[in-house]
C-alpha cells in the first residue's frame, strides 16, 4: 500500500519526483552532486535553483548516509516507475557513490535504476571498468546526453574540461552496450546540433536514441 501523493519540500533536495512523460506515473530522481565537467550553454542550473517545488542547489555533496536516509522517507509512498540518477550536475562524478546507493536500492527494491549521464565516466574515472561497475551494481539503464553530432559542435555547445570529451563519450556508449546496459542517446533540440546526424550515430553504435525538447530560459 502507498501512501498518496503529494508530498512537499522546500530545503535543498536530494531526492525530488517528477511525473513521467504520460503524466501516469512518477519517477525518483537522485540529486548527488552539482559537480560537472561540462558547462553546457543551456544548462538548466544557470538559469533556475530547482525544478518545481523542488530545490537542486546543493551545499556540499551529500554523503552516503544523507542520500539513503532520504530515499528511506519516500521508497515506500508510491509505485515510482524508475529511479534516476540525475541533478543539478553529473552524477559520475561520483561513481563509487553511485555503485554503493544502487547496491542498496536493489537490495531493498526492485525497481529499475537509471543513470543520466554526460558519458565522461572514464575520463572522471581513470582505469575503472566504469561500464561492468555499473552494471554489476546493479544499473539497468543509462542515458547519455550528446549535444553535439561532432566534436566542434559538442564542444561549442557543451564546453568540456576534457580534451578528447567527444571521443571519450562514444566510447562510453560502446562500452556500455558491451556491458548489456540498456544506453539511449539523448539530444537536446537547439539549433546548433543536427539531431538527425546524432540519431545517425546512435543507430550506428546500436542504441537507442531520444530527442528532449528545448525548454528556453525566459525568465
Ligand atoms: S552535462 Fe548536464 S549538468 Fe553538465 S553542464 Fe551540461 S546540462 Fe549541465
């Protein structure tokens, strides 16, 4: 039995839920950090605070304790359709925190898990076997946002403090496919990157591909 909905927060959050595309189901979103090795032009976390009545802005990086003391007050208040790993920055930035809350989530649900990524996972984390980690902690999904259907424009558009990021990313991809996670690319519609090419890439590598809108930041 679950508990109804809704629920409200108004401090910082590390857990926040956020309705499906069909508005029939909820997910659970994972705040871990707002660390990332991008700095996208359009990144959402330089225009808002949060979404919804939820603020992503954090502190510090919250530890492994504060992260699973969160996810015990609200595991149990709904069917959530997924678990997500996905803030106010990259959540590979912390793999081993990444691999401890999933080991704890799958020993105490059986919900899928998903990772949202910028796909730099070997390059934050140099000679780990990021891809099988994930996997035999039990992630079931990721999704790789790549904006950029080339080098140029991905480092146009998303300004990485790696070098070979682009590169890097692919990689990823292939790497993860390998590994039997279940990968789609995610493109964001703004003018700069071809979303064909990039759903051209994905089809190539053998994953799947999903285009998000653009929301612009008027306010
Ligand atoms: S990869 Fe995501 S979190 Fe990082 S700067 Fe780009 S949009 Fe923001």
């Amino acid at each position: 039995m679950f508990l109804k909905m809704p629920l409200t927060n108004r401090k910082s959050s590390i857990v926040y839920w956020l309705p499906n595309e069909n508005h029939k189901r909820y997910s659970l979103y994972l705040n871990i950090t707002n660390r990332c090795c991008n700095n996208c032009y359009f990144c959402f976390r330089k225009f808002k605070d949060g979404i919804r009545e939820f603020t992503l802005r954090l502190r510090r990086d919250p530890s492994f304790r504060e992260i699973v003391g969160e996810l015990q007050k609200v595991l149990r208040r709904k069917d959530w359709s997924e678990i997500v790993f996905c803030g106010f920055g990259e959540p590979l930035e912390r793999m081993d925190c990444v691999l401890e809350v999933t080991r704890w989530i799958k020993k105490y649900s059986e919900k899928a898990v998903r990772v949202d990524t910028n796909g730099q996972g070997y390059l934050l984390n140099s000679g780990e076997e990021v891809a099988m980690k994930l996997k035999s902690a039990g992630v079931d999904k990721l999704s790789v946002s790549l904006n950029g259907h080339d080098k140029a424009t991905y480092n146009q558009v998303c300004k990485p403090e790696f070098e070979y990021a682009f590169e890097r990313v692919l990689e990823f991809i292939e790497e993860a496919k390998k590994a039997d996670l279940e990968t789609e690319i995610t493109a964001v519609t703004i003018p700069e990157v071809d979303i064909p090419k990039v759903r051209e890439l994905s089809e190539r590598i053998g994953v799947g591909f999903r285009v998000r809108a653009y929301i612009p930041c008027f306010w």
